[in-house]
C-alpha cells in the first residue's frame, strides 16, 4: 500500500484535499468526526482494531509521535484512502524533524488502519461510505501520557479541518496565479525594451 506524499513541516496537509471532493462529489459519502460512525458502523466480527508498530528506522530518536490520520470505510467494511492529517512530535512539535519521518509513521498507520474492517449496523439496510479519522500514538523512549500525547493530534471538527484546507489552498492558487501574471508582465516589459535584431 502506497500513501501519497505527506509534505514537509506542516501539520496540516494537502492530501487532506484529496478526501474533501470526492466526499463533496458522491452524496453518499460523508464526512464523521473521529467516533462518530457508531451511528451506521461496528467492528466486523472478530476484528481487533491493529495499533500501528513503532517505525524501526526512527526507533534510535525514541520520539513521542501522534498522527490524525485520515481514511474512509467504504460500503463493504473495508478501509482506504489513508491520508496523514496532523501530525506532532515530541522533538519538534508539528515540524517534521527529518525527510521521511512522516512518511515512516504515516505508513505505520496506515497499515495498521488497513487491518481494521467494519460492517453496518443491523438496522442499516445500505451501508454508504465514511470519511473520518483515527488518531494513532506511537511512544518512545520517554514515557508520556497516552491522552496528553493524543490530544497533540485530535481533530475534533474534521469537515471545519477540511474547509480550512480548502481555503489555504485557494489562496495559495491565488498567490501562484499573482506570481505567474507578475512572471508574464515582466517577460512582455523585457521584450519591449529589448533592442532589435540586426
């Protein structure tokens, strides 16, 4: 399983974009804060809800690590779209303290959600899928309270945390767009005043 790139350094990361319209564009999936399926989905029978293990590659740095993760349970149970929402380390906070960390934990976590597998509730006759999101803890060397650790990750208004996204992406579409016209001006003016072939 593959998971898109998590970025550099920001908590909050593009592919979080990549759930939002496919959520907006099929009026049967929505969108759930972090517990809030119990209302249509339950855990298949037999099914242990997989703790993601520690990255070996990061186990020498021994951080305290927390992710929201991002996924969908889709209309037959299983899970997908992995997608790293936040993230905080015990070393640098929300800044990614080396190229790959993210990667290594967002990848830990996603096996471990791929492992998880739901059915619908008795009373619901056609199940439809879900966005939400988990919030996985990995403990290192140090020993830290689970809740105070997980609470460096909770997403307690995941539609808010999308809309937010969404707004920081236009505006940054705004910015290239500003950078591109200014880029086009100052091409033209340099051609203008350029003296002529000979």
């Amino acid at each position: 399983m593959k998971l898109p790139s998590v970025g550099r350094g920001n908590a909050l990361l593009v592919s979080l974009l990549l759930l939002a319209p496919v959520a907006q564009a099929q009026d049967k999936v929505r969108i759930a804060n972090e517990g809030g399926i119990r209302d249509e989905w339950m855990l298949a029978n037999g099914v242990v809800l997989a703790a993601p293990g520690y990255p070996g590659s990061f186990a020498a740095r021994g951080d305290n690590v927390c992710l929201a993760m991002g996924y969908r349970i889709n209309p037959d149970g299983t899970t997908g779209e992995f997608t790293m929402l936040k993230g905080w380390t015990s070393s640098t906070g929300e800044k990614e303290p080396t190229e790959g960390f993210w990667d290594a934990y967002s990848q830990a976590a996603a096996s471990a959600l791929a492992q998880w597998k739901f059915k619908p509730r008795p009373e619901v006759g056609n199940p439809r899928a879900v966005d939400t999101v988990a919030t996985m803890t990995f403990m290192g060397k140090t020993a830290e309270d689970a809740a105070g650790l997980r609470a460096h990750c909770k997403v307690t208004d995941l539609v808010a945390l999308i809309e937010e996204a969404k707004q920081a992406r236009a505006q940054r579409s705004d910015l290239n767009r500003h950078q591109v016209d200014n880029a086009m001006r100052m091409q033209r003016q340099a051609e203008m005043h350029r003296p002529p072939r000979q």
